[in-house]
C-alpha cells in the first residue's frame, strides 16, 4: 500500500490455493468520486465497488434485499482486470474464501471431501454468525465454469433470491418448532473476496449457511472401511447416532414438505448428532405436487430407493430382474427409532405449541409470518 492509504493487512491465503489470491488494496475516496480502489492490475484504478456501497453486510441489514445484487455489477466491476497477473494476497477484503475440498474426518476414518452437485460455487468462510464460528457461502452468478471444460451456469438472480428466502423461512420455522439442533441457519450476506484459485473478486449477495462438521451419510456408505464391514459400519451407527434427533428429523422433513433428503443432504457428526441440509426443495417451492421425499419417511421414494433401485421406481426395468439389496440408509426409517414402529400423536412440547400456534392462523398470517 502506499504511504497515503490507510494501514491494512493482507487476508491469509490457503496454503492449497493455486494460484493465490489476487491483490485488492486498501480502498481510499476521492472528492467527487465514488469508492474508489486499486485492484489486482497493480497499478491502474477501477471502480469496484457501487457508490451506495455501506459496509460489509451491506443491504443485507441496511435496506431490503435487490435481486439484482445476487450478481455482479458489470458497471462497476469492469471484467479486464482479471485477465492480469495475480498477486499473493488480498487487501481490503472483508472475508477470506477457502475451497472446500479439504478431507473430513468421523469416528477414526477420513472421507473425500464434498463438493456437492451444485453448479454455485461453495466457499467456508469464518462467521461470528454461525454457531459454529464458520459458514459455507453458495455464490451464484460467477462468469466462468465451475468444471473445466463445462457451460457457464445460468445466472437467475431472482431464483436466488427466492430460494434465499425460503431457506431463510425454514430457519425461521425450524427455530420456531424445536429444530434448530439439526437444521443449519442460513441468511444472506454480501461476499467481499477472491476466489482462491482464480483471484476473481467476489462482491455481491450469496446465501450463506452455518457450517456443518460432519460427512454425509452418502460419503459415509460409500467409502470403503478398512476395518469395518456393512455389519461393522451398523453396529457403530447404532452405538453413535442421536436417536432422538433420526425422529425429529422424520417430523421436520413431513411438516415441510421436504422432498430431496437423500443420503448426500443427510450429515453425521462426531458426536453422533445429524443435520439436514440443503432444505429448498421444500413446501411446494418447485411447483411439483410432492407431499414428502425423504429417507426418514416409508412409502416415500428416497425411502424406497434404499430397498430397490432407481431404475425400478423409474419402471426402467420390471423388480422381478432386480436382486434385492438393502443400503445402509435404510438405518434412517424412522419407524426403528420408535415405540410400536410409530409416533402417533407424542410430538416434543416445541413442536406441540408450533403446530397448535400455526393452526389458530390464517394462511395470509403463516404468510407473513414466516415469509413465505
């Protein structure tokens, strides 16, 4: 920085990050202009960011939210810049984005990490407003692939911001009705960093969602146990595993309509606690007349899959030719968890209260409510 900007220190750069992060330096105002910084091409001046820019969480708590803000401003951040050099660390920047590609590690054996089949891109990011001091940030919109040698996604930025405030309203609900040990808080916050492995200046709003320390269930089935078989693998969900939360995990994806919940949106955690993540094909959002999907649920088809095969249910092929398997997902029935093989009426007190609260409403009041 020279001598006339004010003191700033360089964001750490992950050490598997190649190339490293591009160089933003301190940013300083002009009399009539807007803020004004010297990015990565060192030693020319762009505008990088909007005149109305207001601080790191930006309009996310200083005004309502704009869909146009889920993308970036061609306007103000002119694309030239990242066609130079790199350089090895970022000034001015509020967040330090790491990919998320890293190993895990649960019950003694280590896991691939997850990337996840979306096509935003995924950073973990440290949060103070996360309980667990860091967040995994889905930004959408970015102007190149996230595969070599793949399409550009899509970029609808009011797609975003509707599944946005669904998954906000989910938190809200899970709060609300008793979930939030096994529902991860999300909320919308504007990112200000580079993308470690391409020094592409993120800044515009991304949805972030409360980190989870854990693997899927997904990984968890498929990678191969040294020392443990399918009987092995059983035994030790059965001594791990929060019973408690497997049933409250039944009740939420029922009373949300939850329609994805697949073994990969299931993680398992070292204490034996579980999350449910990626929660937005939920209360009808898509438009598809689903009820319920999901592992915890019978008659479902994510539950049904655990027994036949997707080309069975899809009537690819007749079940007569099909061998039948049972995968180790299926240890998520509800029904194993419980008296009898069932709940009946006996909801947790939370829950009790939020239903009862939820049928003395109108529809326009669970509106308005819950945002939805």
């Amino acid at each position: 920085p020279s001598s006339s900007s004010p003191s700033s220190s360089p964001s750490s750069t992950p050490s598997s990050a190649r190339p490293v992060e591009a160089a933003l330096l301190p940013w300083r105002r002009e009399k009539k202009d807007p803020l004004l910084v010297r990015e990565k091409f060192c030693n020319v001046s762009a505008y990088a960011f909007p005149p109305d820019y207001r601080g790191p969480l930006g309009a996310a708590t200083s005004r309502p939210i704009d869909f146009h803000r889920f993308h970036p401003s061609y306007d103000h951040l002119p694309v030239a810049k990242h066609r130079l050099a790199n350089c090895t660390a970022c000034y001015g920047c509020t967040h330090s984005l790491e990919p998320i590609k890293s190993n895990s590690t649960l019950w003694n054996v280590s896991y691939r990490g997850e990337g996840g089949a979306t096509s935003n891109f995924l950073y973990r990011v440290d949060s103070p407003r996360s309980r667990t001091g860091e967040a995994v940030v889905k930004v959408g919109c970015m102007p190149f692939s996230k595969h070599n040698g793949r399409p550009i996604a899509s970029c609808v930025p009011s797609s975003v911001l509707t599944s946005s405030q669904l998954l906000q309203s989910i938190t809200q609900i899970a709060d609300d009705c008793g979930f939030e040990d096994i529902v991860p808080r999300v909320w919308v916050e504007t990112v200000n960093g580079i993308d470690p492995e391409r020094g592409f200046h993120i800044f515009w709003h991304a949805i972030w969602i409360e980190n989870v320390r854990g693997v899927s269930m997904s990984n968890f089935a498929s990678t191969p146990h040294k020392h443990l078989s399918a009987k092995g693998q059983l035994d030790l969900m059965q001594k791990k595993i929060n019973r408690t939360q497997v049933v409250q995990a039944a009740l939420f994806d029922f009373l949300t309509s939850q329609c994805d919940r697949h073994p990969q949106n299931l993680f398992l955690e070292e204490d034996g606690g579980i999350k449910l993540i990626d929660n937005d094909f939920s209360l009808h959002a898509t438009g598809s007349k689903c009820a319920f999907d999901s592992l915890f649920l019978p008659t479902s088809q994510k539950n049904a899959i655990l027994t036949l095969s997707n080309a069975v249910l899809l009537k690819q092929v007749p079940i007569q030719t099909v061998a039948p398997t049972v995968e180790l997902s299926l240890f998520f029935d509800y029904r194993c968890f419980v008296e009898n093989n069932e709940i009946g009426k006996k909801f947790p007190p939370k829950m009790r209260q939020c239903m009862e609260r939820i049928q003395g409403m109108s529809i326009e009041e669970v509106r308005q409510t819950y945002g939805l």
